[in-house]
C-alpha cells in the first residue's frame, strides 16, 4: 500500500494505492475537531467508494480541496502498476 501526506493548514490528506483492496484511496483529516472525529471523509475502502483509475483520485480529491500535481499522477500511476 502506499501513502502519501499532503498537510495544508488545518487538513491533512492521505492518499494513495491500497493493492489488497485494488482501490486508491482517500482520507481527510480537519485538525480542529476532537481527536477521534478528525477523519471527516474516508473513500476507496468500500465497494460504493472504490477509485480504479488515478483520475477517479484526483477529482475526489478536488472536491475536498486538494489538488493533485502532474508529477504525483505519475507517481500514483506507479504505484498502481508496481503493485504497491
């Protein structure tokens, strides 16, 4: 699985490639909410939220506020491909 962390004032998202679930994912963390409440969008671990393509990443993640680089769409395609 791989996992790469962009922090952007009081968000902290984690993405990346999950290969047992064959799915990218997508987390949103908000700093300013209690501790156990900070996750407040969690995509790509069910079946109604699977991501297959990297392009189904980046607009998830543009709606929640991130946008995702040309250079990192490569790495993310990479470690799709490598099996990560």
């Amino acid at each position: 699985m791989s996992q790469h962390i962009v922090v952007q004032e009081e968000k902290r998202f984690v993405f990346g490639w999950d290969q047992p679930l064959k799915s990218f994912y997508l987390q949103v963390h908000d700093s300013t909410r209690a501790e156990d409440e900070q996750i407040i969008v969690w995509l790509g671990a069910t079946a109604d939220t699977k991501m297959y393509n990297v392009e189904n990443l980046v607009h998830a993640a543009y709606r929640h506020g991130l946008l995702i680089d040309y250079p990192m769409r490569v790495t993310l395609y990479g470690d799709k491909d490598d099996g990560v």
